[in-house]
C-alpha cells in the first residue's frame, strides 16, 4: 500500500462521511457545477429544495470536513467547492484503485469523465 500518514487516512475517511449522505453530496455537485463563483446559500436552497437549517447543517458540516469554502459577502454567504481538497481525495482514491492495481483501468476513468461532459 501507498505510504500514507495515518492522520491523512482518517482525514480522508471523515471527507467521505461527510459527503456519505445524499443532500450533501448533491451540495458538493451543485458547487463543483457552479465553480469557481460559487453560489450564495439562498441559490442552494432553491435549487436543492432544503430547508434553510437543514441546508446549514449540510453546510457546517462540508466546511468542518474542508470540502466547501465559504466568504460572506455584505449580508450573503457564498459557497465554493474546495476543489484543493478534493483533488487531494480523489488523487488519493486513484492512486489505490488505478496506479497500483488494475481494479480499475485509468483509460475508463478518462472515457467516463469525458462522456459526462458530452
């Protein structure tokens, strides 16, 4: 297995919980769509449906896990994926399944992301 620090697995399993549930997980896509600007808390509400402290405990909780970002601006809060962090995951994720196993092809990762965009 690849050498990394115990601390960074546990941070990495704590960013997968965190996105374990569905409302956040369609957050950290609705953001990673809307990057870089962003989107302000009332544009999430409406376009996933939450309610405002349900939505704000989704958030709390993607910020503390360092998957989201968040600036106020005057009286607004914008939300901005952490796409540092997430790279950081998903190089980790990859680096697993795809460099030092054949679990999956890394041509079918690129065929996959690609046909997405399409």
């Amino acid at each position: 297995m690849q050498d990394v620090p115990e601390e960074q697995i546990a941070r990495y399993a704590d960013m997968l919980t965190a996105m374990g549930t569905e409302s956040r997980l369609r957050i950290v896509r609705l953001l990673l769509s809307a990057h870089p600007g962003g989107m302000v808390v009332g544009e999430i509400q409406a376009e996933l449906g939450l309610s405002a402290s349900n939505l704000s405990h989704h958030l709390d909780k993607l910020k503390n896990e360092g998957l989201v970002q968040v600036k106020r601006e005057g009286t607004f809060l914008r939300y901005t994926a952490n796409c540092d962090s997430l790279r950081e995951l998903l190089v980790f994720l990859y680096a697993e399944c795809c460099t030092r196993s054949s679990a999956v092809q890394p041509d079918w990762i690129i065929q996959c992301c690609t046909k997405e965009k399409s």
